[in-house]
C-alpha cells in the first residue's frame, strides 16, 4: 500500500461527473443522502456534513460555547488542526498525557489537569483506536465539560459496541484526500443533541436558517443572518 496514494472507483468518478452536469454542484440532494447514508450504514448520529474536519471541531467549540479564556484539554499526539482548532476561539489548548500503549490521550492525565477555566474535552481517537470513552465522559459531567471527539481516523470504528458518533454530545470525522473515505477534502460533526444539530446547520451556511426563512415579495429567500456562520 503507498501512502498517501488515494483509491478512487470507476462509479465513484462516474457519480462526480454526473453531480458536475447536474448544475448543481453544492448543498444539494447528494449531500442530504450522503449524511442519510452515514448514518444508516455506521450509525452516526445526526451528521452535518461540512467542508472539512478542522470546521468540524471548530464549529463543535462554538456551539458548546468555548470562548477566549477558556481551555480545552487534548493529547499532543495529534494533527496540528485539533490545537488550531480551539485557538480559533481564543482558547488555550492544554495537553494531556497520552497512555504509551494505544498512543490515546490518559483519561488520569486529563483528571490532573481540569482547572476551573476548563471548558471542554477533546480526545483523539489515535489511529482509528477508541479512547476510553467512558471515563472521559464520566470526568466530563463532573465536571460539567463538553466532550468533542475528534474521529478523524476513526469513521467506522465502535466503542465498547457502539459507534463513534454515538456516544459523546460531539464527534467529529474528516474526509480529507487520505483518509479511509475521501470526498476529497470534507467532514462531518455529529450531534447526540437535536437542538446542536439544527445550529450546526445553520452555522454552516452563513447562520441563515434556511429551513425557516420565508420568501420575499419578490420570491426570493430571505437572507437574515441571525449569527455569524460558516461556509
């Protein structure tokens, strides 16, 4: 196998250019049945799909209200983009140890280093292995933290026979050009909440609830913003 050497089937490119002389190249019917399908084939819960995994834990951050000040705990063995992601708020990142024989974040090392400016937990599942989800969830409601799983190796993967993606108020996947499903470059964030996922949806075109937005005398849609958003 070489690496970084991406797969790509006879179907797969015949779907693309089918979507490419389709006229409609964004947020249509195919994005809907993708997010329909990764929920009925891995038994994701409620997933969003989004331009990258970064967005996804950046949006995740916003939508459990981590600001600037804050910190949120992760593992240094991880992509640059877990950090980044909780700068973008203006948050501090404080690492955690990791356990030496499955390269995950130590759910011990996390309980040393909650303080009363911690406001979310974010372990990486190294390598598509589960963190011991269990116990970080339990940290985090004594704690009263928000858990964002970042799955990005791990679409596909259970956790004590459960997927990931069902189980923390969070998770979120990366489809970037490596990864085990590729659209190239993309993501997804779940939400266990049904309340996080109509926000995340709208955070993710512009802040504009399009599912409610009435029409104008002209027709048209009405774009109110009623929050900053993403696109």
């Amino acid at each position: 196998m070489t690496f970084n050497w991406t797969t790509v089937s006879e179907q797969a490119i015949a779907n693309a250019t089918a979507t490419l002389r389709s006229g409609f190249l964004s947020e249509g019917k195919q994005v809907k049945r993708f997010e329909d399908e990764l929920a009925a084939r891995l038994g994701l819960v409620r997933p969003v799909a989004l331009n990258s995994g970064t967005t996804a834990l950046h949006l995740a951050l916003v939508l459990a209200g981590v600001k600037a000040g804050d910190e949120v705990i992760i593992p240094p063995q991880t992509f640059i983009a877990t950090g980044m992601a909780v700068l973008m708020q203006g948050a501090s990142p404080v690492f955690a140890d990791i356990q030496p024989h499955t390269g995950n974040i130590d759910p011990e090392s996390i309980r040393e280093k909650i303080t009363g400016r911690t406001k979310a937990i974010m372990p990486v599942h190294w390598a598509g292995y589960p963190c011991d989800l269990e116990e970080i969830n339990e940290l985090a409601r004594a704690h009263n933290l928000v858990v964002v799983e970042d799955a990005a190796h791990a679409l596909g993967a259970a956790y004590r026979g459960k997927p990931i993606g069902a189980i923390s108020r969070f998770t979120a996947f990366s489809f970037q050009a490596i990864k085990h499903l590729t659209t190239g470059d993309g993501g997804a964030l779940c939400c266990l909440r049904a309340e996080d996922e109509k926000r995340a949806r709208i955070r993710r075109w512009f802040g504009i609830d399009r599912d409610n937005s009435a029409p104008s005398s002209l027709g048209e849609r009405v774009y109110d913003a009623d929050e900053l958003g993403f696109k």
